[in-house]
C-alpha cells in the first residue's frame, strides 16, 4: 500500500511539473510574440561566440595567393 501510495504521488508531482512547463512556455511565447526585437538564441542559451581574430596583411595576401592557385590564376 506504501508504495503505490508513493507512485500515485510521483504521478501527481510529475504531472503539476509538465503543467507548469507548459504554462511557462505559453507566457514566454507569447512575450516574444510581442516583443519588437528577437534577442539571438546563443544570447538566450548564455552561449558567447569566440572573437573574431583580425588577419594582419601578410595573412591576407597569403590566404589571396592561395585561392588564386585553387581557382586557376596564374
């Protein structure tokens, strides 16, 4: 009796919790419905993007030759 009295309130627990998750997922659906800019999803997540590393000149010429060869110049 103990146990399926313990599996019965699990089911509960387990049921308010999606309930919940669902409502939170309503509210915050429909803030961003209304919301005039979307914010990116690596900013929702808390995800940053590496920094972009700026090519000196030397860097540059030598990436231009190399495609250059690759497309067929001469």
């Amino acid at each position: 009796m103990y146990e399926l009295n313990f599996y019965i309130e699990d089911y509960q627990e387990r049921i308010k919790n999606e309930q919940e998750e669902r409502l939170m997922l309503t509210y915050l659906n429909a803030a961003w419905v209304r919301c005039k800019r979307m914010p990116s999803l690596n900013k929702l997540l808390g995800k940053t993007e590496p920094a972009k590393k700026k090519m000196t000149d030397e860097e540059m010429f030598k990436k231009v030759k190399m495609l250059h060869k690759a497309l067929g110049g001469n």
